[in-house]
C-alpha cells in the first residue's frame, strides 16, 4: 500500500485518538484494453467519418462514455434495422451473433467491428466445439449481450447455464463430447463453482483451450478481495448493466466488506452509507473512466476521508489494436488528404 495522503487524527473527548478516516483505493481498476479500445473506435469514427455515426448497442456498459460519445454524435441503436441503409454502424464491445452481421449486410451498411478480441476468442471456441459436435454448456446471464453473441454462434449446440443451480436441469446428447465456456466478465468464484456441479454431473466435461474470464475482470476482483476485509464500506464505480461492476459488489461482500454499493456518479452516493464508517474500499468497473473514481475520491475528502493508500495486486499493460476497418479508412483519408 502507498499513501498519497495523509490526514490527521482528532482526539476524542476521553482524550483518545479517533480512528483515521481512510480510502483503500483498489489498483487495477477501470478501463481494461477491450473496453478502451472500442471507446476509441467509436471516437476516431467520429473523426473520419463525421457525425452520425450508428453504434449498436451500448459501445460498452456505462452511462457516463454513452453520454459523452451521443454528445460527440454517436447514435445508439438496439437494432441495425435502425440504422439507415448504407450507413455506418460499430459494433459494440460485447460482440454481436452471425445473425446481426447478417442483417447489417442486407442494409448494405459498412460495419466496423469494436468486439473485445477476448470475446472474438470465446465466439472462435464455440464455433469449433460446434463443428466437432459437442454440446455447449455457456456459463453466463440469459440477456447479457455477450451471451446473446456467443450463443448466436451454435444456437442449436448451445445452452445458457445461469448459476450453479441451473445445472439439475441440464441434459445433453453424448456426456462423453461436452465442454464449458463462459461469459469473460464473470464472478471467478461463483463460475468455478458452477463449473464444479457441472463436472459432478458430467465427469468428462472439457474445459475451454484457455481460460475465458478475461484477464481485467479476474484482476478486479483480486483487488477488491484484498480490500475488502479491512474495509467497513466498498464503493464501487459502475452501471447497473455492467456484469462486471456488479460482480465486484458481490465479491467485495463474499469477502469481508461490511457493506458495498455500486453508483454512476460521486453524487449518488448517500451519506447514510458512512455513519460509523472508517475504512471506505473504492474501486471501479472495466468501463469506467477514471475521472469517475477521481469525483468519487474527492467526494469523501471533502467528508473527512483524505487519507487514500491504493493496494495494487496487478501492474495491466495490454493493449489491442484498432479494428481493422478504421485502420483502413483512417488511412484512406490521410491518403486523400495528401491529393
């Protein structure tokens, strides 16, 4: 832990020292590559293409990037029938069935694809299971536009399983050819336990070729499981449809936090929430910009809290590419550009 403040502590009125108010602020927190990487997708598409640019779905799950990419002059839509033929249309980071590509290419629209490559990676998986005729078993929430993707892929070989309690009522074809996948922004813990019943039930079941919780959700929830039994509250940045975000409240609980709560925004939290409260852990989804942590932070400073240590469990330096299509338009119009 590093302190990058330190505050002073009050006598009591028996004399002794009061508690130190402190924010364990967890590292890494925040934006992960996929997430940072379809956020500028949708930007530089912007800034080639000109506004509007038609976005399917949310880009990534968080109110704050939404707003701010619609006042830059992206569109929203839930549907590519809502996108004018001929238009431009991103999809988002969650990924998008063969179904919905389909249907963009019946409106002749020009696709640019900001799918997480960690998703790409899950969608390949089922994709080759299905062709060796396994049965799938998807490990996600029914919805969840991530799951809807994956599961486009081989509807017919694919079944949702929600929570460990799904898999009663799970038959396959041949229990000798069937294999887990999963949903990258997953609780580890409760995955794994699902994955154990699974077995249980099903005592040849495959693993996926590579672990498919991604890498920025698992380092999350690490962090927040150090913080936790030291903290009195965790505050988490995060939207309500953003899995990851609310995994990390469940986590931050399973593991010690007296109390955690998730919110968009610095105002909305309820001062309520620090009545006897020394310790306040903070942490963020892998959509969520810093500068939504930093209002949170000064937040509670200005409530006594001004003590803040950061406990780092992982030092992240992934990056992605652009995708593809944007390279190439990108250096189409500097091309232009030079006659």
């Amino acid at each position: 832990m590093t302190a990058s403040s330190i505050a002073s502590t009050a006598p009591t009125s028996d004399g002794a020292p009061a508690a130190t108010k402190r924010v364990l602020l967890a590292s890494p927190r925040g934006y992960c590559a996929g997430v940072d990487r379809a956020v500028v997708a949708v930007e530089k598409a912007l800034e080639v293409h000109g506004a509007p640019v038609y976005v399917r779905k949310e880009i990534v799950h968080n109110r704050h990037v939404v707003t701010s990419l619609e006042n830059k002059g992206a569109i929203f839509v839930n549907e590519t029938d809502a996108v004018p033929e001929g238009a431009i249309v991103i999809f988002s980071a969650h990924g998008v069935s063969p179904a919905v590509r389909e249907a963009a290419d019946r409106r002749l629209l020009k696709t640019i694809d900001a799918t997480c490559p960690l998703v790409t990676k899950v969608h390949k998986e089922a994709v080759r299971f299905a062709d060796g005729d396994f049965d799938i078993l998807l490990i996600g929430h029914t919805g969840h536009e991530e799951v809807e993707g994956t599961a486009g892929e081989a509807p017919e070989h694919i079944q949702i399983v929600n929570s460990p309690d799904d898999v009663d009522n799970i038959e396959v074809r041949d229990p000798d050819k069937v294999v887990w996948l999963s949903q990258t922004t997953l609780s580890v813990d409760e995955t794994m336990e699902t994955v154990r019943r699974l077995r249980q039930k099903f005592p040849n079941l495959q693993n996926p070729p590579s672990d498919d919780i991604c890498y920025a959700t698992q380092n999350r929830q690490v962090a927040v499981k150090k913080i936790a039994p030291e903290a009195d509250l965790v505050i988490v940045v995060g939207s309500r449809n953003s899995s990851n975000s609310v995994r990390l409240v469940e986590v931050a609980l399973e593991y010690g936090a007296q109390a955690s709560y998730r919110v968009d925004f610095a105002t909305e939290i309820d001062e309520a929430w620090l009545e006897g409260v020394n310790t306040v852990g903070v942490t963020s989804g892998a959509s969520v910009p810093e500068i939504l942590v930093q209002d949170v932070l000064a937040w509670l400073a200005e409530r006594g809290y001004g003590q803040t240590e950061e406990v780092v469990t992982a030092h992240e330096d992934l990056m992605f590419s652009l995708p593809r299509e944007l390279h190439r338009d990108i250096k189409a119009k500097a091309k232009a550009a030079q006659g």
